[in-house]
C-alpha cells in the first residue's frame, strides 16, 4: 500500500482544484463538490456576485448554518452523514476521562 496521497481533480463554479482524496473517500468528496458547487452557484446567482471568496465565504456558512440546524429534507444532510464521528466521539470522551483523572487530585488540594 503506498502512502503517496491520491488526488482528485475537482472543479467548483468553473475553477479547478486538485484534492488529496483516499480512494475510499472518493464518491464522498463528489457529493461534498457537488453541493459546494451548487451552493455557490445559487448564492452567485442570488446576490448577482462575482467575487469567489464572498460567494465561497457565504456558500460555507449557508452549509454550516444548515448542518447545525438540521433542516430536514436539507442535501447537505446526505453529505454530513456520510462522515463517521463515532471515532471522534469516542476519542473526545477518552480526552475527557483522562483530564477528569488528572484534575481529582487538585479538588482536594485546600487553597
């Protein structure tokens, strides 16, 4: 198996990027162009912008704001779905304990 990254060339409101993408994480990376490239477009269209850093800027929190949300019925639901967080989930309740144990001693330290 090598550990030379694959990439993948995308393109997003007509600009091309090339992206480090397991092979595994391919067609979950299209999904993510595909609403990123169509949420651009539409923000485009709406705020009759042509600067790409605003539009990118205003796509990105429209995204956020609709994941946080959980708008149902939202496609970008599809997208965040398909990203596992039970291993984050599970190395942040880790960190947790360990802070936990390392702290019990200073509770009982009289200041």
């Amino acid at each position: 198996m090598s550990s030379e990254p694959n990439f993948l060339d995308v393109k997003i409101m007509g600009r091309e990027y090339r992206v480090a993408c397991a092979p595994a994480e391919r067609d979950a990376l299209l999904s993510a162009v595909d609403l990123v490239d169509n949420k651009m477009r539409e923000i485009a269209q709406r705020t009759k912008s042509t600067i790409a850093e605003r539009v990118a800027v205003m796509a990105a929190l429209n995204i956020a704001h609709e994941h946080l949300s959980g708008a149902a019925g939202n496609p970008s639901e599809t997208v965040f779905e398909a990203v596992d967080t039970s291993d984050a989930k599970r190395r942040i309740s880790d960190m947790g304990a360990r802070i936990d144990a390392v702290l019990a001693p200073q509770q009982n330290l009289d200041l």
